[in-house]
C-alpha cells in the first residue's frame, strides 16, 4: 500500500527554513547537495514521514523557478509505492501526464518519477520505489 514518504517545500534559505522545526524539538538532517536536481535538501523527519526542505543552487533549478513564479511553499507530495514500474505503466496507459517518461535515480540510488501537476489536482506529485 502506498504511503507518504515525504511533503517537498521549497524553501529560499536551508538555514532559516529548518529553525522552526528545531524549535518544535524536530531534528533536521544534515544538509545534503543533489546535483542532478541542482538543489540543497534537509529532512525533517515527522513520524512515519518527512519534510523536505529545498533550496535552489542555480537559477536554472526547478526550484529557483519555482520561487521565481510562486514564492517559498509546497512544491511537491511523495508517495511510496510498492512497484514503481507497474505504477507507472499504469499511470501511462491511463493517460495521465508525467514529468519525465523514464524512471530516474537518485543521489541515494532510489527511484522515482514526478506526475505532472496538470494530472494530480495542481499537485506536483514524486512517486518513490518503497
Ligand atoms: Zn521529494
């Protein structure tokens, strides 16, 4: 069954962002640089859950962008699935709109894929591999 893995925030500053965690007694992760996404992250984590603080590195970033166009707030929702692939078969075959059509890799070697927003109610959604 699906859950969620994490809420996405873009943030403009890592350092401001994650103080009010710290204030709540939430312990944030060290800081962490993704260079294929060109962003910096922290986790918070909330439970079963976690928050995940972006920052842009570049201009070019998809979240500099993002701030650019709608100021700091929620970016994206992350479900874990149990079969990526068959998810997102799935997904296609139903017409729904993705970012990318292929699986990618992340820094950590999990995969995942984003739903574009224009299929999910508005919501950038990023479907992890449980
Ligand atoms: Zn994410």
């Amino acid at each position: 069954m699906a859950k969620i893995d994490h809420i996405g925030i873009a943030v403009k500053s890592l350092a401001g962002a994650k103080s009010i965690y710290e204030k709540l007694g939430l312990t944030p992760s060290p800081e962490e640089t993704v260079e294929q996404e060109q962003v910096r992250v922290v986790m918070v984590p909330v439970g079963e859950s976690r928050l995940e603080l972006l920052e842009a590195t570049s201009e070019n970033s998809a979240i500099a962008k993002f701030i650019a166009k709608r100021g700091e707030g929620l970016h994206h929702v992350c479900l874990r699935v149990p079969d990526l692939p068959a998810a997102v078969e799935r997904l296609k075959k139903d017409g729904v709109r993705l970012v990318s059509e292929e699986i990618k890799t992340g820094a950590g070697g999990h995969k995942y894929v984003f739903v574009h927003p224009a299929s999910s109610g508005g919501v950038l959604l990023e479907l992890v591999q449980e």
